[in-house]
C-alpha cells in the first residue's frame, strides 16, 4: 500500500502548516500504513509524530478489547471523528523517521535511514551541517552524504530548472548508494503535471533510478491552506496580499490517500506501489533508541558498589550519633530498587556535578521527584531530610513506569556556567548537550505576526494584543473586540482571528532548555542531532524534555537560581564578620523567632513568600513549622487555588472545620494536608485511589500535569475521573474540586518533593532576614538583579530593621556592597558602586586599586585612577564625593571642567602654577527633593527620604509643607 515518504511539517518552521500529529492522525483515518515526517535538516518533530501514533494504536487496542468483549457499537462513523465509534476505521499508521536533506550544492534528498546503525549515521549528518553554522541555519555538502550515507534510503527531488552542475553531483551520490536511491515525482498541481511526470520519467531513465510517487503534502488538510500563506507571510516579512507567486495557488498540497495518489499519478502507478515497497525497507522505529547512562565506573569500582559507599559515608556525615533505624532502613530500600533498575550511574552523575560545583564553592540545592530521598540526602544532592515528605521513593522511581528519576539541581545564578562548561570538559560535546525548548505561538505574539501579515494596522494590533493577559492568552472573546472600538463581524477581522486560533500551538523556533542535559555513555550525536545554541559554547539537542521524556532518555536539569548566589554570599559575609561558618545543613533548625517574623508577614526579600499573595496568606497561616513552609510554598499555586483547596485548609488548620476524610484510603493520602490535596503527588494518588485510574493512566495524567505543558489536554481525563469517583462511592462536589485542582496542575503543577526543597531555602532565607539583616539585605543587592524587590524597597526594609546603611564614597565603597564596622560594635551596610547607573566593575576596580589612603579632590580620582571625565561626573551625580566635602552640584562642576584635551594656551599654568584660573562659582543649594530625586536617576535608590515623604504633607488636607522640597 501507498505510504507517503516526505511530509514536511510545522517544524520546518513557518513553512509546514500542520503538527506532526495531525498527519499521523489524518493517515489513521485514510488507513495509510506508514508515513514519513522529514523536515528540512532537521528531525525535531518526529519524536510527537512517533507519540501520536503510539497513542492510536493505544486507542485501537483499547476500542478491539471492547468489541471483543460486548460487541461493535454502532455503524462506522464518518472521516474526521476525533473518536471513533469502531477501531476499525483507524489503521494505526507507522511512522518513519526522516529528513530532508538540503546541500549546498543545491542537492535535495529525503532521506529515510533502514535500522539503528542508519539513523545514527543520519543524525551525525545533520549534526555536522548544524555545528558549521549559526542557530537555526544547516550547511551540509555532498561529501558530507558521501561519508555518512550508508544505509539511508534516498529521494533525490530534482529542483526547476535543473543548475548547472547538478547532474555531476548526482552522479556522485549514484555511483555510491545506486541501489539506494530513486527518484521523486512530485506534482505541483499547476496543470503541468503530465509533461512534468514525463520529463522526471526520462530523466530517471538517464540517470538509471527509479521512481517513487510523493504527493510532497505541507499540510495535513486542504483546510490549512490559508495558514500556510500566513506562515509564509511572516517568513518573507510580506503581507498576505503581496505574496504573489509565493502563495498556495491552490490547497491541494495536502496529505493523500493511495486512491487519490494513483489518480494523480495514472500512468505511473508503479511510483505510487514503489513508496510502499520502500516504506517497508525502512524498519528501523524510535522504539530501538536505547539511552545508556554514562557509566561513572572509578578506579575500576562498579556503579552499585561506588553509590553505596559514598552513601553510607555521607549518611554517616549526617547523623554522626547513627541514623535512626527508620532511615537507615530506607537507604537500604531505596538502594535495593534502584539497583533492580539500574539506576546507579544516574545517582553517580548527579552526585559529580555536585561534588564538582562544592570544590568550587558554588552553592546548589537539589530538588525534583527522587532528589527529596535517603541517597540523595546522604549524597549531599539535598539538604532535606527524607523524613519531612510524605511520599514513598516508588512514586518517584518505579519499576512499573521503567523511566529515569527526575532530579533537578539550582546552582547560583552567577556560577552556573562554570559548571556547565565543566560538564561539556568532562564528557564532551560529543556526549552532552542541552534539551531544545520549542517555542511555540502563544496569544500576544500569534497576533502580532498574523495581525501584521493579514495587513491590520499597527494600533489595531496594538489594542488586540494589549487584551491578552498571562504566559498562555487565550482567545479574544467578541465582548473584548467591542470594548476596543473592533466590530468581530467584520470579515477581514473574523479571518484573522480565525487564523489566530489556528496558528496557537505552532512552533516557532528551537531555543535553549533553562538547563536540562543530556548526557549519554556513547555518542550522543548518535542518538539525536546536536545544533549550535545562540548563546556562545552553548550546544543543545533537537528534542525537547517533553521528546525525551516520551522516550525514557535521561535528562539532568542544571538550573540557575538567585537566591543560592544571595544565600552563598551572605554565608561568606558572616564568617568574615562573626568568625562562624553555615551551610544549609546547619543552619540552627526551627528558630521560633524566625517563624514570628514570617507570621507578621515581614517577609519582603524572603525567597518564595515575598509576592504580595504569599504575604497576605503568611499571618493566615501562621506557620510554626518547617512542613508548614512546605504547604506555605505550595498552596499558593493555581492548582489548590483554581480548585479551591485554600479556603478549606485554613477552616480545617484553624479549628473552624471538622477535619474528615472521603474515605480511610484516601486519609492516608491527605493526612499531612488536613484531608485537602495540595500537592501534585497527592492529585495522582486520587486519581488512582480514589478514581481506580490504572498505573498506565496515572502516568498520562502525570504527563499532562507537566509544568507548562504545550500541548497535553488534562481535560480528556475528566469524564473518566468523575466516573470512577462517582462508581467509588465520593461526593461530587469533592470529586468536581479535585478533578479542578488538576485541571489547575496543568497550567502550573507543585509536587511536594520540590515543596520540600524550596522550603529550605524560604526558612534559611528568612532565618538570614532575622538574625543578621544587615548581612542579608547587603547580600541581596550583591545579587541583583533577583526576587520581587528593585534595591530602594530592599534598603528601605532594612532600614526599618535597624540596619545603618551608608551612601557610596569614592574614599570607602567596594564594587560590591560591604559590611564595615559602625563604631558602635556592629556592622552598617556601605553601598557599593555596582548601585551607580552605566558604571563597570573594571572601572570600579580601577578606582579602589588607585586610592590609597584616600582622594582628596576630584581631580585627583582622575589622576591617580585614570578615571574618565564622563564616570567622574556618574560618580558626582551619585554624590559619591560627599566625603571630600563637596556636594554633588560642586562636584560635578569640577567633573565636568576636566578634559582629556590639552588646555588653550592662554589658560595652561606654567611651572611656577601661573596662569589664568578661573574664579570660584557659587552654586545654589539642591533641596530635599532635587536630591532625592538625582539619587533616584543616578542609582535607584535614596538615603536621603522616601519621594511620598516629601509628598505627603501636601496630600493630607490642613497640613502644609515644604513648597520647595
């Protein structure tokens, strides 16, 4: 049968006018038997492809087993159910992977690889023309198909007209794979077709291939014609209407059945059967890729025998009395299991990247579904301990699910590249590179871009996409077209949006995972393609952690966060000053003075619970314990709140609602959280318990829970959710909330493992806050920019907690800001000079380097520092010569009188200091308000008054104040 070899899909970006599933869908209705997704020099979409026919023939299976065991229901229904009635209206497709090879020659070829040792060559293909060129871009050359084109099955596409040169590059290729190559005839729909099909006959004959028929489909359905012009539209940076021969002339570039294709191709039937004949000498599925670990084997010392030792070793750094029986019978459980799965070598990996970030002194936190466990807390990989959670090591490493562990790993924000570069050192380009991100089309810019290809104008795009709120954006209901002066009747508008709606989904672009790697015992360039990043020794793959995910590939996410570089610095900053050193581990547990602060909502800077919701939830609250920041981070989330768990959980923690349980099961679940779920684990666990969810549907569920999620529909459970609470015995009102909450994961999902970890640094950030907040806020702004807060509201706060803070000095800042003794016996913060506008570190270094025991005037920075006219008058604008006696008028007066240039004659002294100086010049005084306002512009900040302070006595009636301020 007619299987379609060369798809080109919308990862082929602004091009293709259709997903990869929809093909796989469209070719289960047609009953097609395999196909072919194959982008230009790129194989990115294939994995969802591949996805979306495994979920077919999950579909077909589960439909066969119904009839089977009740009987068909019902005659088959018409082409385009989303969900048929019989299985037998689906074949469930098999997909091909592939790609379109484009050279620089100008040589065409799709190129479809026959078993695992082809796709590896193939992959090493468009790894080696993506790493000669910049992000997004491909150069590949014939030689390069010459050396890596064993085993590929090829469809030469010959270009109109044919170039000069073209034939002998052909003939390379030829006379290197004859026996697998054919050629493509493929129609262009233009009345041309017979005497087109004719010219590619004879010329298959002279060139000695045969032919394969193609109906070179860029969309999966004629109804995607006009998405197609608008992506073409936005490619070219044309409008719709001057697309000209650019355009579709017609939709019929579109996926085909074999009745259509030996309709088209009458004449040449034997080009249609050819396509089936080699779809089945293609064998080779993504179900063969077989991730290895790396084998982290040291001094010859196994995996398993390497992970027990160092976890023992650190759980007996963690206890050094002994660990309680409970943990020590835990390791032993989790040790079990994960030897069973193999899993060892994922654990030494992670445990290295720590170890290695540690030798440097870069702080990290572990978190994610199995770091919140015995051996990662005995590794160092978390600082939680075990016991907080609730949740069993099973539901994070399963042997029923057989797929990797998920561990995530923040390093400080300003040090994480130093241990990504260590990562590429270690196992090297070849065997690790970045997840990809797809970018896809969300509100604003969908209309944008198709607002501006359509020809609406720029104010009318402007008010259009100003009604779009959030990271997803919706569509725009027709009562917000009204309110913006728009007529949604109007038929050019209604298109557009139509088109909007259409286009919402779509990739857009490849960028760069936040941090997840991929690291492999092999070549990873052998697995899937390795491509060029923006950033610069930047190298990501083409799959997303959504691909990897599917396809059980490990995934290490070395991610940035601020508040560890806060964290790191103000642990520094007290064992310089108080001669004692912290970690994470050690800071002293369960002050209650810290959880005093938190209860009055004193919590500006505070990682997590600084957001103006968290702060007005804090004294609700009222938390006393560290498992009550635990429920602090999470219950603030849409899940518990678009379900409706936060009100609950207050009545039932302040005593004004009966704390019960829908069942004894079910208690067990939610005992910790009050009979309320909160957590993404918990949200499973219902579905499972409570709904009689099977493992397998569980885990589906748990994947449209992702964090995100693109393209996952959680409100396909719901029906069977609600079914199987209502067959169970629950209440519908708990089984409606419930099933809201998870519809709410599935924007934003928060599982409490994570919870755990993000806990830990609420309760040392706060216990930073309360116990030394000079050090604090002095370490916050070293670590800008960071958190909710701009520098003012962070000096400010710590003002308000008694902290002395000093202005910039030309004679006493740092780059940094900088602890110094008050003369009191404690410490005031100094400002450093990274609070000045436009002004470098380099050029700061220069300045404290060249200053000795001090400048006396202005000039004297500029003679002895180097210091140019333009930073010196920066440094009077932030009255950085206060010191000198001189106030920021008077300074930036002589700031600017000094030149680079040499003086006019007339005004050069001579050696005895004779010349013609220029009188002294008075200058007016700044007020209160002229000053605080130039503190404003020159460093965003003042000590000088808060500007409402100098406004509010002319805001209250009968007070009056001080006009000129």
């Amino acid at each position: 049968m007619f299987a379609e070899l060369s798809i080109t899909s919308n990862f082929t970006f602004l091009t293709g006018g259709s997903h990869p599933e929809d093909y796989v869908e469209r070719a289960g209705l047609m009953g097609m038997p395999a196909l072919a997704i194959a982008d230009e020099n790129s194989v990115a979409g294939i994995v969802r492809a591949h996805v979306a026919a495994r979920e077919i023939g999950r579909r077909v299976a589960e439909r066969q087993a119904f009839d089977a065991a009740n009987g068909p229901i019902g005659p088959p229904t018409p082409e385009g159910c989303p969900r048929p009635l019989s299985a037998d209206i689906y074949c469930v497709p098999r997909l091909i992977p592939a790609a379109r090879i484009l050279t620089e020659e100008g040589v065409a070829l799709t190129v479809l690889p026959r078993d695992r040792t082809a796709w590896g060559r193939l992959t090493r293909l468009i790894t080696l023309g993506r790493r000669r060129a910049p992000k997004g871009e491909a150069l590949i050359r014939v030689g390069d198909v010459l050396e890596f084109g064993a085993g590929l099955e090829m469809l030469l596409h010959v270009p109109e007209p044919v170039p000069e040169g073209w034939r002998g590059q052909v003939a390379r290729l030829i006379r290197a794979f004859a026996g697998q190559m054919t050629l493509a005839m493929v129609p262009r729909y233009d009345g041309e077709d017979t005497a087109r099909f004719a010219r590619l006959g004879d010329l298959a004959k002279a060139l000695g291939l045969p032919i394969v028929a193609s109906a070179g489909p860029i969309m999966h359905h004629a109804r995607r014609r006009k998405l197609v012009d608008v992506l073409s539209a936005i490619r070219t940076g044309r409008r719709v209407d001057a697309l000209g021969l650019l355009a579709q002339p017609n939709a019929e570039k579109r996926l085909r059945s074999e009745a259509e294709m030996l309709r088209l191709f009458r004449g040449h039937e034997q080009a249609v059967h050819r396509a089936g004949e080699i779809a089945a000498r293609c064998t080779f599925s993504l179900d063969e890729l077989r991730y290895e670990y790396p084998s982290e084997i040291a001094e010859g010392e196994t995996p398993a025998a390497r992970l027990e030792r160092l976890a023992r070793a650190g759980l007996r750094a963690r206890y050094p009395g002994g660990a309680p029986e409970r943990v020590l019978g835990m390791l032993e459980h989790e040790l079990a299991l994960i030897a069973k799965l193999k899993y060892e070598p994922y654990f030494l990996t992670v445990n290295d990247i720590v170890a290695f970030a540690r030798s440097r002194g870069i702080l990290c936190q572990g978190r994610g579904s199995a770091a919140n466990s015995v051996v990662c807390y005995a590794l160092g990989v978390t600082s939680v301990s075990p016991e907080i959670g609730t949740m069993v090591f099973e539901r994070f490493v399963s042997e029923a699910r057989d797929e990797p562990p998920d561990i995530d790993v923040d390093f400080e924000h300003e040090r994480r590249e130093e241990v990504i570069q260590h990562i590429y050192e270690k196992y090297g380009r070849h065997r690790a590179g970045l997840c990809a991100t797809v970018i896809h089309y969300r509100g604003k810019r969908a209309i944008r871009e198709v607002g501006r290809a359509m020809g609406l104008s720029e104010d009318t795009i402007a008010a259009m996409s100003s009604q779009v709120w959030g990271w997803g954006g919706g569509g725009l209901r027709d009562d917000r077209l009204r309110e913006i002066g728009l007529d949604p009747r109007d038929p050019q508008l209604a298109l557009v949006m139509s088109l909007v709606d259409e286009i919402r989904g779509f990739p857009r672009h490849l960028s760069q995972h936040v941090g997840g790697f991929i690291i492999t015992e092999g070549r990873l360039d052998e697995l899937v393609p390795v491509e060029n990043a923006t950033m610069e020794d930047r190298t990501v793959i083409s799959w997303d952690k959504d691909d990897i995910d599917a396809l059980g590939i490990l995934k290490v996410d070395v991610l940035a966060l601020g508040m560890l570089t806060c964290i790191r610095k103000a642990f520094d900053l007290i064992s310089t000053h108080h001669h004692t050193d912290y970690t994470l581990a050690s800071l002293p547990p369960e002050d209650p003075a810290v959880y005093d602060m938190l209860c009055r909502a004193d919590s500006v800077g505070v990682f997590q619970v600084e957001s103006r919701a968290q702060m007005n939830f804090l004294p609700r609250m009222k938390p006393r314990s560290f498992y009550d920041l635990v429920i602090q981070v999470a219950i603030i989330r849409p899940g518990p709140i678009q379900g409706d768990m936060v009100h609950p959980f207050i009545r039932r923690r302040n005593g004004e609602e009966a704390v019960s349980f829908p069942s004894d099961a079910l208690g067990a679940v939610l005992g910790k959280t009050l009979g309320v779920p909160l957590f993404q684990e918990q949200a499973m666990q219902i579905a499972i318990i409570g709904a009689g969810f099977s493992p397998d549907e569980a885990d589906r569920l748990r994947r449209a829970l992702a964090t995100f999620k693109k393209l996952g529909h959680v409100s396909e459970f719901r029906e069977r959710f609600l079914r199987g609470m209502r067959a169970n015995g629950y209440d519908e009102d708990f089984a409606q909330r419930c099933f809201s909450q998870i519809e709410g994961f599935g924007s934003y999902g928060f599982p409490e493992s994570h919870a755990a970890s993000f806990a830990l640094l609420v309760y040392a950030s706060a216990w930073l806050k309360r116990r030394h907040p000079g050090i604090y806020a002095c370490a916050l702004l070293n670590s800008q920019p960071m958190g909710f807060y701009a520098p003012a509201q962070i000096v400010r706060d710590a003002r308000e907690h008694g902290v002395e803070v000093r202005p910039v000095c030309v004679n006493a800042s740092w780059w940094d800001n900088v602890m110094e003794p008050d003369g009191k016996g404690g410490l005031a913060l100094r400002l450093g000079f990274r609070q000045i506008r436009g002004m470098a570190e380099e050029e700061a270094r220069w300045i404290t380097a060249a200053r000795g025991n001090g400048y006396l005037a202005v000039d004297d920075v500029w003679r002895r520092a180097g210091t140019p006219p333009r930073l010196l008058a920066r440094l009077a604008e932030a009255d950085a010569f206060a010191a000198l006696g001189l106030d920021r008028r008077e300074a930036l007066w002589q700031a600017r009188a000094i030149s680079d240039a040499a003086p006019l004659p007339l005004f050069a002294r001579d050696i005895d200091g004779e010349g013609i100086a220029e009188p002294p010049v008075s200058l007016p005084e700044m007020s209160l308000g002229e000053a605080v306002v130039e503190d404003y512009v020159s460093m965003r900040l003042s000590l000088r008054a808060h500007p409402i302070a100098l406004l509010r006595p002319l805001l209250t009636p009968g007070l009056g104040g001080d006009q000129s301020a």
